[in-house]
C-alpha cells in the first residue's frame, strides 16, 4: 500500500523501482496504468489527470511480471489478438527473429517453455512505438541469451528517447541500466535519485551493499 508519495519519472530515462516485497512497487506501476485507482491524489501523465480516462494507456506498454492468455492460443494468434485489440502500426518481425520464435509461433501457449512464453511476452511489449515502457520484474523467466536481448532492447529505447520504468528484485541489473532509482519501503519514498548517490549516502563499494544497509538499519533485516 502506497502512502501520500510526490514523485516526478525522468522523462526519456530509465527509472528502476527497489523495495522489499509489499512495499508497494507493483502498486505504484498498477496506479499509474489505472488497474489500481488511488484513494486519493492525482497522478499526471502529460500533465494531465488519468483519472477516469482510458485513452492515456495508447501510449503505454506493459511487461508483466505473469502474463494469462488463453492457453489454448497459437503464438501467432495470442501476437494477432493484440494488434487488433490495439490497432496500432507494429513492428514484431524483428523481435520475433532476435528472440528465435520463428518456429514456435504455431505452437499453443501452453506447449511453450516459460522460457518462451516470456519472450512472447516481450515481444507483444517492444512491438509498439510506445513513448512509456513499463516492466515488472521483466528478468522473470529468461535465460541468459534472452536477458541479453532484452537489456539490449530496453537501451534501445532510451536511445529514441523513451522513458522506461521497472521493478526488480537484481541489482545488477539496475546497476547496468537504470538512470534512477525509486526505493520503496512500507509505501513510502526512502531514497530517490541516481545510483551512484545511493552508494555515495551508505556504501560507496556496490549498490547492493547500500541496499543492505538501508535495510538493516531500518531492521528489516
């Protein structure tokens, strides 16, 4: 549950969201894509309210940590679903090569590896010419060559411009990418700003000592 929190997103960067569990990182993500509806606040998106406004979401894709599709679709029907759900241009040959599906797109869902599911996954949210791209936990599932991909995707991107907003429990992976850093706990802000303030406030050796740190002194540990 989320508390009273005031933040800005960098635009055309990429911003990771830390926390231990229930501190209310999906939420965050779920709130802004109005699946959750605060209780009260505003959250803006072009400086205009979403609230009770749908149409914002055009310019938004989304990387679940899980995603549920009928497990009875082919790949090629679940990727032809969406386009038509969304019809917009796309651009999902490309990823449909780097990630290797070519031979699984007539392959039911529910005969593919969680590996491959989550490339479809991936696919189905690189495939639009979307200004926000929001990831939770988007490392679940993938293998090492797939993680690569990936990380090479979202730097991508960052490069058009994009902004880019996810959550994770790998450091590393904040460490190699991220621009900024939003670390929750119990609901609220405890740090935002760039990695390496973060190290710099309370351990200047890794991210993921300083992250120790926070939290042992505030005895979550």
């Amino acid at each position: 549950m989320l508390k009273g929190i005031e933040l800005e997103i960098m635009p055309g960067k990429i911003t990771a969201i830390l926390g231990t569990n229930g501190s209310g990182k999906t939420t965050l993500i779920k709130s802004i894509l109005g699946m959750v509806i605060p209780d009260e606040g505003e959250i803006l998106i072009k400086q205009e309210c979403i609230k009770n406004q749908w149409n914002y979401r055009s310019e938004i894709s989304y990387l679940p940590q899980i995603a549920r599709f009928p497990e009875n679709l082919l790949a090629t029907e679940l990727i032809s679903m969406i386009k038509d759900l969304r019809n917009e241009s796309t651009d999902e040959n490309h990823l449909i090569k780097i990630f290797e599906l070519e031979e699984c797109l007539e392959k039911r869902l529910r005969n593919l590896s969680g590996v491959t599911r989550q490339k479809v996954n991936v696919v189905l949210s690189f495939m639009y010419d979307s200004p926000l791209i929001i990831m939770d936990e988007p490392t679940v599932g993938l293998d090492p060559v797939a993680l690569l991909h990936l990380k090479e995707l979202i730097r991508v991107e960052r490069a058009k411009g994009k902004t880019l907003l996810f959550t994770t429990h790998i450091i590393s992976l904040v460490e190699e990418l991220a621009d900024e850093i939003i670390f929750l706990l119990e609901g609220k802000i405890y740090f935002k700003g760039e990695p390496e303030e973060m190290k710099s406030k309370h351990d200047p050796t890794s991210l993921e000592k300083s992250i120790a740190m926070i939290l042992e002194k505030e005895n979550y540990v």
